[in-house]
C-alpha cells in the first residue's frame, strides 16, 4: 500500500486508461478522485472504487472548460482534503470521416482543432495551475500527463489536433517539472502506443492490424500497462526521475 497517504485526481477515469489508473491508484492505498465528462461514468467508476474499500469520489466536469477545472479541484480539496496525485488524462481524437478516418488539414473544421486543443492540451493546463499552490504550499505533490505515441512519430490515423496536442503535453511536462522541482514537486509524462481502449477499437480492424505490424512486441498494449507506468511514477521507486516521458509502446517508438 505504497499511496495510503497520497489523495489523488485523474481526469477522463470514466473508462479505459483512466479507469485502470484510478483501480491501480486505489489499489495501493490512495484516496481517488473521479473525475469524467460524463457524470454516469464517474459515478459509476467511484462506486466500483469504494467497493474494492477505497475512498472515493466522483467529480463530473469539462476539464477544457477553466471554471469547471478549478471546481472540480476545490471539490476535491474539501471532500478528500487536498490533491497529491494529478493524472491529466482527458483527451479526445476525432475521427469524424467514413471509415472512420481522420480529417485531413484540409479538411478540418477549425471548429473540431479548437477542441481537441481545449481538451487535451488546455485542460491539462488549468488543472496543473488549479493544483499547484497546494503542491508547492506543502512542497509535495505528482503531476502526470498522459501523451501519445503519436507524439513521438507520425501516425497515420491520428490528426494533426491530436499530434500537436499531445506533443505540446511533452513539452508542457518539461516546463512544469522545472518549475516546481524547487518546491518538491515532480512533474512525468507517459506516452502510450497502441492500448486496448474504445478510442483504439473505434478504427477498423485492418487499420489496427497494420499498425501492430510495425510494434516490435506485435501486440495490443493494455490499459493496466499504462496505469503500472503511472503508478511508478507517482512512488518512491521514481524519486529522481522528473521532467520525463515514459514509452508505453511495446517498441514501436525508441529513441
């Protein structure tokens, strides 16, 4: 029970990668908040949560929205206490085309640019400001940010939106974790490759099947692949390790 005394957020938990993050999280001792979009799922996520004995609670709320971001943190500094543990895993990639495919720059609705820029890369901004007087306050707090492989290397699939958007979280870990290093505070991305997440299986299958061609481990990476990489980073196990970008990708991308 490495986090029994670590209370923390994560962002998009209703399902998938957020989801195995909060039960990994939970499942070693932290205090979770729930927080989704859609307010069924984060209730739902924070009554299997306190089911498996952990304490938690859902916070429903748009990330990308900046009231609602600080909301949904003072929501959870009065219901659990304080935020130890920040995981900024909100994020959208639309495939709007037949396919589904991705819409090309030309093709794009700038509508549709502006918000994924919202969510993914603006959201994970106003929850880092909204969390970082009280991790600096006590000099102790995690930031994690959840990028992509697509950060990394060119997808063919995904978006420009979606790539610039999580290359900007690789950057913007950077930024933060150099600022708060003073303060004790350690800000880790962790971009995953291909995960087994309804976002993933939303493509066709002879899109997924190609892209597995090109992954050394030639398999589906899990979302509990993703939360054992969070995990580490928010532990003891990682104590010298801030500003950093952690692969979860079977090899598909190394540098």
């Amino acid at each position: 029970m490495r986090l029994s005394s670590e209370i923390a957020l994560v962002t998009g938990a209703g399902q998938g990668i957020g989801w195995a993050i909060a039960r990994a999280l939970a499942a070693e001792g932290a205090a979770v908040a729930v927080n989704d979009v859609e307010p069924e799922r984060a209730v739902r996520a924070a009554e299997e949560l306190g089911q498996m004995g952990c304490r938690a609670v859902a916070l429903p709320g748009d990330v990308s929205d900046r009231s609602q971001a600080e909301a949904i943190v003072q929501q959870c500094e009065r219901r659990l206490g304080r935020v130890d543990i920040l995981v900024n895993n909100a994020g959208i990639s639309p495939k709007s085309r037949p396919g589904p495919r991705k819409a090309s720059i030309w093709e794009m609705d700038p509508a549709e640019w502006e918000r994924v820029v919202q969510v993914n890369l603006n959201g994970a901004f106003y929850m880092a400001r909204a969390v970082a007087p009280g991790m600096v306050a006590r000099r102790h707090g995690f930031i994690v940010n959840i990028s992509s492989q697509a950060a990394r290397n060119y997808i063919d699939f995904v978006g420009c939106h979606y790539t610039a958007t999580k290359a900007a979280l690789t950057g913007l870990t950077k930024a933060l974790a150099g600022e708060l290093a003073p303060f004790g505070v350690r800000v880790n991305a962790v971009a995953p490759g291909r995960i087994r997440t309804e976002l993933a299986t939303a493509v066709p299958d002879q899109v997924n099947r190609r892209f597995l061609e090109t992954v050394p481990l030639a398999c589906w990476g899990e979302p509990d692949d993703v939360a054992q990489a969070v995990l580490f980073l928010v532990t003891d196990q990682s104590r010298y390790i801030t500003g950093a970008t952690l692969d979860v990708n079977g090899g598909a991308w190394m540098p």
